[in-house]
C-alpha cells in the first residue's frame, strides 16, 4: 500500500506542481486525507521535488543551456539590449532573487503556519478567482522575449507568495506575467524557467537539512524511489499539455477547479472531520 501511496503522490506533485492548481496544497490534502505518513517526510518531500525538476530539466535543457551560456558570456561581452538571450538570462537570475531570500528565511514558519487543510481550501479560493480575473481582463500581447526588466522582477515579487501552500507557484508567477501583459503560453514558460533554480535551490536545502539528521532505512529506498519517477514522468506530461493547452484555451477551467475544490474541502471539515 505505502508503494501505491508513493506512486499517488507522485502523480499529485507532477501534475499540480505546473498546473496552476497548488502542488503544496494538493500534498497537504493528500497526506490529511489519506494519513500516509512516510517514515522521513522530509526526505520524501525532498524526493518529489526533485522529481519534477528532473522533468523541467528535461523539458527544458535547450533553454537552459542557451541562457546559462548566454549569462555567462555576458560578462565577456555585455551587449544586454542587443541580444535577447542574456537579456533573458539576467532578467530570470533577478527575478529568482525575491523567491530565493523569502524562501531561505520564512519557507519553515510560512509552512507550518499556513499547512492546514482549512487555509489551504482558503487559498485555493482567493487565488481562483484571481486567476480568473487576470485571465479573463489583462490584455494579453507580450511575448517572453518582449520582457522588461520591471516586468520581470515583478513577476519575480509575486513568485514570494507561492511558499503559502494553497496559492500555487505556477498559477501566482502566470498571474503575474498575465497582469504584465504576457500571453498566456508566454506566462507559463517564463514561470516554467523560473521555476528550475527556485526548486532546485530548495531541494538543496531541504537535502542538507535531511542529511545532516535524517536516517532512512534501506526497505524505504524503493517506495522514495518509485514516489521520485512517478513524479518526474507525471511532471513531463504535465508540463507539455499545459504549454499545448494555453495555445488556444483559457485557464478559466482551472480557475473554476480551484474554486469548486476550494469549497468542497471546507465542506468536508465542517461537516465530516
């Protein structure tokens, strides 16, 4: 049962962790409502992790070689307004920055704060309908490449409130891209990309913090193992039908999923817990 319990919960990460949807909410729930309780949580939280950055490594290694190359050899030769690449390259080095601090400092105090199924169903909501909002009246013309700094840093400000489980970091970095007057599947990519060193600096953390007390046994290894590939296959297919998806939909389905979720679990603590 724990192998099928990984393996779930390995699907809810993949999928949740880019959809706009909340991965750290969909867990919470997962772990309330099923009382699947791993020997390490914080390993297996660390593993799922590092799961979808495995899929957004994959998905995205060409971009991720153009723009690591192209900072890089801005400090050769800094020809920033000329050539969009470095320009992108810095533009997502600054917008990690505001995600990187609040993250390193409050991640553990917002978590413990906010990690209650009933705030979770409270974000779920606020942010459903922000999201619904942002899609339904910004314009929408930008391109990723037609970024601006400004732009950039405050998508990168709003990427902060995505430590609070419920909100989403996908759906709180796309709400901003969409207010900054990016299309949709431009929104997402740049979230995407942003993403990659947001989640691979906190799988670094949370790796130091379990080594340095963790302890896991070796029948565990295989249920992390198996929590850890079926994260990152479910990431990949995530991550490709989303970009796919916004070429000619809205996000108002998920908006409305957010919402609907939302509600149902406040009407399941009231009335069932």
């Amino acid at each position: 049962m724990n192998y099928f319990f990984s393996i779930l919960a390995g699907i809810i990460q993949g999928l949740t962790e880019f959809l706009p949807i909340s991965s750290s909410g969909h867990l919470v729930l997962f772990h309330d409502f099923f009382r699947f309780d791993f020997p390490d949580a914080l390993a297996f939280d660390v593993v799922l992790h590092l799961g979808t950055l495995l899929a957004l490594i994959i998905y995205f290694a060409f971009d991720i070689a153009k723009y690591f190359t192209a900072w890089l050899t801005s400090f050769v030769k800094w020809d920033f307004r000329a050539d969009v690449n470095k320009r992108l390259a810095w533009f997502l080095f600054f917008g990690t920055i505001p995600a990187a601090v609040a993250g390193f400092y409050l991640e553990d105090q917002i978590d413990n704060f906010f990690r209650q199924p009933m705030s979770v169903a409270v974000m779920l909501i606020v942010f459903g309908i922000f999201l619904y909002l942002a899609d339904r009246f910004f314009k929408q013309f930008k391109t990723i490449n037609e970024l601006s700094f400004a732009n950039a840093l405050v998508i990168g400000i709003f990427q902060v409130l995505a430590l609070v489980p419920g909100v989403s970091r996908s759906g709180i970095t796309i709400i901003a891209g969409l207010s900054q007057r990016l299309k949709r599947q431009d929104a997402a990519r740049f979230s995407f990309l942003l993403a990659i060193p947001i989640i691979f600096g906190a799988g670094l953390k949370k790796s130091i913090d379990f080594f340095s007390t963790g302890n896991i046994l070796a029948n565990d290894l295989i249920i992390l193992a198996v929590g850890f590939i079926s994260s990152a296959i479910t990431g990949y297919i995530a991550i490709r039908f989303f970009l796919k998806f916004l070429e000619n939909h809205s996000l108002k389905a998920f908006a409305v999923y957010r919402v609907v979720l939302g509600f149902v679990i406040i009407f399941i603590i009231l009335f069932f817990k």
